[in-house]
C-alpha cells in the first residue's frame, strides 16, 4: 500500500501545473456574466503563475490549457447557435466550436511563451507580461476579422470606481491593470515581496478613489445640463418562426403604438427599436416607409434596424432614423463572421455547403453618425459594439450619444447576450457619453457615460422604458489618443522580450 502512494503522490505532482491553468481559465470566465464575480479577475492568474517554470515551452503549454478553458466556459453558447439557425449537425458545430476555441487559444498561448519568458526573467522584466498580454488582445482585435470578446478589462463593467480607468486608455489600459494586480499579488503572496505589496495597495487606492472622484465630477457636471429624455424597446421577439405578413403588420402596429405611448405619457424625444425588430422593408416598400414617417411627424423620431435590400443583389445591415426631415441610414460596416458573410471565403470554401441560414451582406462603406432632432448619434450595430477604436471613430465624428441596436435572440437564455452587452458599458465610458441599447429579447440597457446601468431589461421579457440623458461633446484622454495605449504596448513588450533574449544570448 505505501508503495502505490509514493507512486500516486509523483503523478498528482506532475498533474498540478495543468490543473493550475484549467483552474485559473476557470476564475477567468466566472469574472464574466453571467457569473460576474469580477473581483475573481484580479486573482485568476495566480494558479497558473504558481505552476510556470523556466521552460517556455511550459509556458506555451500552460498557457493553450488556459485559453482552452476559459474560452470553452466562455463561449458554450455557439453550437447551439450553430445548430439552431445555421443548420449544422451537432457534430459539425461541435467540431466549429472546437476550431473556434483553438484559434483563440493558440493567440494566447503563443503570448503565453513569451510572457513566461519575461516572468521568470531578472527583475523588472516580469512588469512586461502586462504588456504582452495587453499586445495578445490587441491581436484578438485586429487578427483575421477580429474577435475581442471578454477581453479582460471587460470583466470590471461592474466595478465602477475602478472602470474609469477605461477612459484614459480605453478597455485595454483597464485590462493592464488588471494584470498588473495579479503580477504584484503574486509577487506579495508567492515571495514576500514588500515593495510589490506597496505598489499592490498603492494602484487599488489610486485606481478607485481616482475613479469615485471621476464619478462624483461627472455627475456633479451633468446636473447643470438640459435634460432630454429617450424612449427604448425591448419587444422580445423571437426569431424561431417565419411570420405571415399579416402578423408582421401587426407587430408593427404594436411597435407604433407602444413608441406612441413612451413619446406621450413618458415624454421620450425619440424612441429606439432593436435590429430585425420586424421583418419589413420599408426603405424598399413605401407603404411602410410612409407609415413610419407619418408615426415620426406626429409624434417623434424612431431609429430602427432593418435590412436594406438594394439593386444588384446588395443586401446591408442597416439603422434607419425615421424624422420629420426624412430618412438617414447608416450600414453596418464591421460584419458579424459566418452570421452576415462568409470570411477568407478561398479558406472555407466548404461553409456554404454546409450552412443554410448565413446571408451575403455587403458592408456599409463608411464610418458616420446619425441626426436626432439636429443632434449627431452614434449608431454602431450589434457586433460593433464591441469594437472599442470603431465606436470611438464614431463618436469623434461629432456624436454626443451612442444608440447600439443588436437582435441576441440567436443566443437563447445563456451568457452571450451579458457578455454582449458587457461590452457596450465599456464603450460608454471609453467615450464619456450616454448609450442606449435596443435588443430583440434582451439585454436592453441605458448606460450613464460613468458606466452605472441606469435601466436593465432581463433577457426574455417585452419591455420598454423612458430615460433622461444629457448630450454631450467632451473628449476623453482616450478620444485624444489612448486609444493608441494597447499598440504601444504591443510594441513595448515585444521590445522587453527582444532585449531580455538577447541579455540571455549575451
């Protein structure tokens, strides 16, 4: 009996570093919705860093089992989506979903090799892992169409004093952050290291006294500006049904009348319906084109999503403002992969055979605002939002609110529709503006530019609301040129990691 424990004992050891890295993907994705134990982010890399040794190829590995963890948790909700409305067996959305999570977690692992690199180097180039993995997110932005989704700077919408960081330099300085407080607990907790400890208390005091200063100017600020008011709808519609055409005049009809009611009993200026909200064309048929212009003279302005069907076969993804003056649009420019187009097409020249419900859109051909009531809006749609230099494009065009519409009904009740709109807060303060989100079933949000959700629609429940905001035209440190904060550190870490190689060489 001794002899089988002393052989069990050598290879729980051997296991302990892998379980590390299952644990911290874990604490990674329980700091996201729907979990949202967000202080979970500032300690989720303690394990793996425990199990790191002096071997990058440990590192590589430690670090491909942590992204395959968290982005398993993280993004269960595609094979459903896949099955559901793209008509794939299970066992090829399963297979997707696997190509999917490997990709991501490749990125991170390949960041992972130098980071561990830099962490067992001479002091302070372990200060550079922060870097590097804030050059990881960019990548996940920018590389192929760009997928950053719960980025790690994301998982504090709910931490408001210290989500003000996000202004400064966006989700991504927020995300150095985060990283860096994990390095410095590490560093306290792991080697006694009182100088990291100092340095550990010194950013959280900064970070969210600064952040409740932040909080108490702004709204001592916006207290002394004219109050506007907006209307939003949540009409939970669901899209697992082709509706007669009858049914979809008469869901119009609805929608007519619920804005009617939130412009006269609520006093909203204008009023958001979700993307897809009812599958009619108005800018192509002029019976309902003149109907919505007939509800926008005598009552108020709609934005409203809706496909716009052009000549040649052209098909866009488009906001549409209804006014007294007539009618704006603005197509979506960044498209959702394999749900509105079908990317690097040579590549997957097999998804088409495969998946019946991917429509061919085609991208708007330009970045720009809408007008309400002489008013510029920003109107990024659905997957744009969670594009931080995008939305930002958009507001410095002149916006002085952000309206997002989104249709999240294709992810059912699960965690993507929170992780979407997650996202949406931090474009809000990145911007320092008011941000109303519209969705088909939910979440439908109004989002101070502080970041406190000021009104929730629960996922699965019509809804509609009446919001007071303020205008606004300020530009943040981010607006300026922190948006540049996550190439810079891109740059700085590769250069940390080129000169720490070369110190070894020597």
């Amino acid at each position: 009996m001794p002899v089988q424990n002393r052989a069990v004992k050598p290879r729980f050891r051997r296991a302990l570093p892998w379980l590390a890295a299952v644990a911290s993907g874990v604490l990674y994705a329980l700091a996201f919705p729907r979990f949202d134990l967000f202080p979970l982010a500032f300690i989720f890399l303690l394990p793996l860093l425990a199990a790191l040794d002096h071997t990058p190829l440990n590192a590589f590995s430690l670090f491909l089992v942590f992204g395959a963890t968290a982005h398993l948790v993280l993004l269960y909700w595609m094979p459903r989506v896949m099955i559901r409305y793209g008509g794939m067996s299970v066992a090829l959305s399963i297979l997707a979903f696997l190509m999917v999570a490997a990709i991501l977690s490749l990125v991170t692992a390949i960041a992972g090799w130098g980071m561990g690199r830099l962490w067992r180097a001479p002091r302070p180039w372990w200060f550079a892992v922060a870097l590097l993995w804030v050059g990881k997110d960019l990548v996940l932005e920018e590389f192929m169409t760009g997928f950053p989704w719960c980025l790690v700077g994301t998982s504090q919408y709910r931490n408001l004093p210290f989500l003000q960081t996000a202004a400064l330099g966006g989700v991504h300085f927020t995300g150095l952050l985060v990283i860096l407080i994990n390095l410095l607990f590490f560093r306290w907790w792991r080697h006694r290291d009182r100088r990291s400890g100092t340095l550990l208390i010194l950013i959280l005091v900064l970070t969210h006294g600064g952040g409740w200063l932040r909080m108490s100017r702004l709204e001592s600020n916006l207290r002394n500006l004219p109050h506007h008011r907006a209307g939003v709808i949540q009409p939970n519609s669901h899209h697992d049904r082709v509706l007669s055409w009858r049914e979809r005049e008469i869901r119009l009809e609805e929608l007519l009348a619920e804005s009617g009611r939130l412009v006269k009993e609520g006093g909203a200026e204008f009023v958001v319906w979700p993307e897809y909200s009812v599958t009619l064309y108005p800018l192509q048929n002029t019976v309902y084109r003149d109907r919505m212009l007939r509800f926008s003279r005598q009552y108020a302005p709609l934005l409203a999503g809706f496909t716009d069907i052009q000549d040649k076969g052209i098909i866009k993804n488009a906001m549409v403002r209804f006014a007294a003056k007539g009618i704006q649009t603005y197509h979506k420019v960044h498209l959702t992969p394999f749900g509105e187009y079908i990317p690097f097409r040579r590549l997957f020249f097999f998804v088409p055979r495969i998946v019946n419900e991917i429509t061919d859109f085609t991208p708007g051909d330009s970045l720009h605002s809408l007008t309400i009531n002489d008013v510029p809006v920003a109107t990024p749609i659905c997957f744009e939002i969670v594009f931080p230099r995008l939305v930002r494009s958009l507001v410095t065009g002149g916006a002085q609110i952000i309206v997002t519409i989104s249709n999240d009904s294709w992810f059912g009740d699960t965690s993507a529709p929170g992780q979407h709109m997650s996202a949406a807060v931090l474009r809000s303060v990145e911007n320092q503006r008011y941000l109303l989100r519209s969705t088909s079933n939910g979440i439908s949000v109004a989002v101070s530019p502080g970041g406190r959700i000021i009104r929730y629609s629960p996922y699965g429940k019509a809804d509609r609301f009446v919001v007071p905001l303020h205008y606004l035209n300020a530009r943040t440190p981010f607006m300026r040129g922190g948006w540049l904060f996550a190439h810079l550190c891109l740059i700085l870490g590769l250069g940390a990691l080129f000169i720490c190689r070369q110190k070894r060489r020597g």
